[in-house]
C-alpha cells in the first residue's frame, strides 16, 4: 500500500494545507490546472507519514484532527468530503508537551496522534555505532569494495558526543572513504579537519595536529598519546 512523508518543516505555511489536504482547479491563485490530490488522499488505504509534526502551523493541527477523527477529507474550493483510510505515523525532535504547555500544539491532537511512542536515542548513546559505522561504510562503498576502520578511529568514534547524529557520521565517512588509501584502512588521518577541531573542542581543549604523520615501516601509526586526550 502506499507510503506518503510530508516534511512539515519544509512546506512554506501558506501552501501546506493544499499540500495535504488537495485542492480543486483555480481554488487559489497559483493553484494547479486541474487541482490536486494531496498527501493525505494519495496515502489512503495505506501510511501517511507526517515528519516534524511539531512544526505544523496551528490552523492545520485543527484540520489534521478532523480528518482523523471524520476518517474523511475535503480538498480546498470544494464542498464535497472524501472518506480516507490511513495509518498516520509522527516524527519530530521537539518537546511536544512542552509545545502544548506553550499553547503551540494542541493538546486534543497529541493525544490523538500518541499511540505508539519510540524513541531514538542520540549516536552518542547508541550501543550499536561500530555495526551502524559497518552498515553505513558497506552502502558507501558498494561498487568499489569495503573499507574498515583502525582500532584508533574506532575509539575516537565511541568517545565523540556526535552532536550532528547519524548525518555527521555519514558525512566524516563519506569524506574519510574519499580520502582512504589503497589498503582500504580508514585511519586518523583520514578525517576531514572540521571533525577534527570538534574533536579538539570536546577534548577539553586538547592540542591535536589535523594531520597524522605516516608511520614508520614497521610500526603501528595509530597514536595512543592522541587518543587519551580524547578520552571523556
């Protein structure tokens, strides 16, 4: 059945209510020709996704609990309502509750919307980073053969507070398997400078050089003084 995500942070305010709820020919300056469906009708009989919710204008939070509570829907410059059956699955990274104490979310909507409740937790956090770290480099590199990681990057990894989450990560890798050498091993040097001065910052200020010296033949190039200064 079909899946429909609507990033509510992204639709400009005056356009998001034609978005999801569609509109007939010539409902509004702009409008399309021959109108539009709109996202909540195009997910009918299977899931509409509503991404950041919490950024949803108020006068849309009051049509949105209509039709999920009417179980039907009508489009702008039309007076004819039109039943839906949908799955209605939420996302956001704001404090919803605290939103309804502030008067920006209705709180009918919240708890009509809160059935299920999960949530992720920061990188940080995640007991899972070095599989999640595998999963991501093997995606990457799918034409031109894995990559692994160095025991030191590995333990910069699982000490760094990530603030950026799973699109930072993505993007040091990115940049990391760009730069990698012909072993396939992706080692400190590797990383780019900006992740680099973060390091720096949530090591306490700690002096580390943005380039990592080769290492003699022979022996080990990973620095284990770098490394303890960015121990937390």
């Amino acid at each position: 059945q079909p899946f429909v995500p609507v990033n509510c942070a992204s639709i400009p305010e005056g356009l998001i209510e034609s978005e999801l709820f569609g509109h007939s020919e010539g409902a509004f300056t702009g409008a399309k020709r021959r109108g539009s469906t709109g996202k909540v009708l195009q997910a009918s009989g299977g899931t509409l996704f509503l991404d950041e919710i919490g950024d949803m204008p108020e006068p849309m939070q009051s049509r949105l609990l209509r039709v999920l509570q009417e179980r039907e829907v009508v489009p702008l410059g039309t007076n004819q309502a039109r039943k839906v059956d949908i799955v209605v699955i939420c996302a956001t990274h704001r404090d919803l509750k605290m939103l309804i104490s502030t008067g920006a979310f209705r709180k009918d909507l919240y708890y009509r919307l809160n059935g299920l409740v999960v949530t992720l937790p920061p990188l940080s956090k995640r007991t899972d980073l070095i599989p999640l770290v595998e999963r991501l480099c093997a995606a990457e590199c799918a034409s031109d053969g894995e990559v692994t990681l160095s025991p030191a990057v590995i333990e910069v990894f699982r000490n760094h507070p990530w603030p950026g989450n799973i699109r930072q990560l993505h993007a040091v890798l990115r940049t990391a398997i760009a730069m990698v050498d012909e072993d396939r091993v992706i080692r400190y040097r590797h990383l780019c400078p900006e992740f680099l001065e973060d390091l720096k910052v949530h090591a306490n200020g700690a002096s580390l050089p943005l380039i990592e010296p080769a290492a003699p033949e022979g022996r080990s190039e990973e620095h284990t003084s770098e490394l303890q200064s960015l121990r937390h």
